[in-house]
C-alpha cells in the first residue's frame, strides 16, 4: 500500500489526537489507580506531542510505504519537520499553549472544553518549541524566514 505525504500525515494526525485524548481522558478520571493513572496520561502525552511533530511514525511502523521517501544506507527515511513557524509565531503559540494547559490542569472548564484546551495547548507547545507545524506544511505556509 502507499501513500502521499500528505495523506499519512493528516491520518497520523488524526489517529495520534484520538489516542492522546483518550488516554488523557481515561488518566484524568477514576478509572484507574494512582500510578497506572499517571502512567497511562503520560502515553496520552505523548501520542499528542508526536501527532503535531512533521512526521508519520505510525506508518512506519505499520510498514506502509511513503511517497517522497529517501534510501539511506538501505533504509526507508522520511524527511522530517522542515521550519515553517516564525520566531513571532513561536513565542505566540508557546504562550497561548502555556494558558491552555493551564486552563486544563487547573480544571476551571468543564470536560468537553478541558480536553479541547489539553490538545490545543500540546499542539501549540509542541509545534512553537519543535519550530514546524504540520498544518502549515499541509496549506503550504511559512512564516519562518529563509
């Protein structure tokens, strides 16, 4: 089976969101104890941060091919997260990402909006500190100079 780049990323995307929310959801309530909690919400994390990463892991990993891949040494490797997001842009998306995830932790929203400002503060924090956001690549935009 292949792909275009676009495709596996926006399916990574998508794929990753709904795990990590899930998971953070899953951690945040009373379904489990104490340190299986905090173990299950730092995979949830982690699915969040890698889904707004320029990559396509899952793919990877599942052995599907990626049109626009390199060899290297015999090896399938992607090109990952050119710099797209602008030193503005950056300090922008770390601070509005530091005031979602604490909206979030400071549980002052309800649920449906507590998880949306968990995603949206990893996604802004993620793609403002790793400079390139996949949203961007997919629309073609840059606003980091060349």
């Amino acid at each position: 089976m292949r792909l275009s780049k676009e495709a596996a990323e926006l399916l990574d995307l998508l794929v990753s969101v709904l795990l990590g929310t899930l998971l953070v959801w899953a951690a945040k309530g009373t379904y489990f104890p104490y340190p299986m909690n905090v173990a299950i919400g730092i995979f949830g994390l982690l699915f969040l941060a890698t889904a707004f990463m320029d990559s396509t892991w899952l793919f990877r990993i599942l052995g599907v091919r990626i049109e626009g891949e390199e060899e290297k040494g015999g090896e399938k490797m992607l090109k990952i997260g050119e710099k797209n997001v602008g030193t503005l842009d950056r300090a922008v998306r770390i601070a509005l990402g530091a005031v979602a995830l604490y909206l979030f932790g400071a549980n002052s929203l309800e649920a449906p909006l507590s998880y949306i400002a968990l995603v949206a503060g990893v996604a802004l924090l993620v793609s403002g500190v790793w400079g390139s956001c996949v949203l961007y690549s997919l629309l073609k935009i840059n606003t980091a100079k060349k």
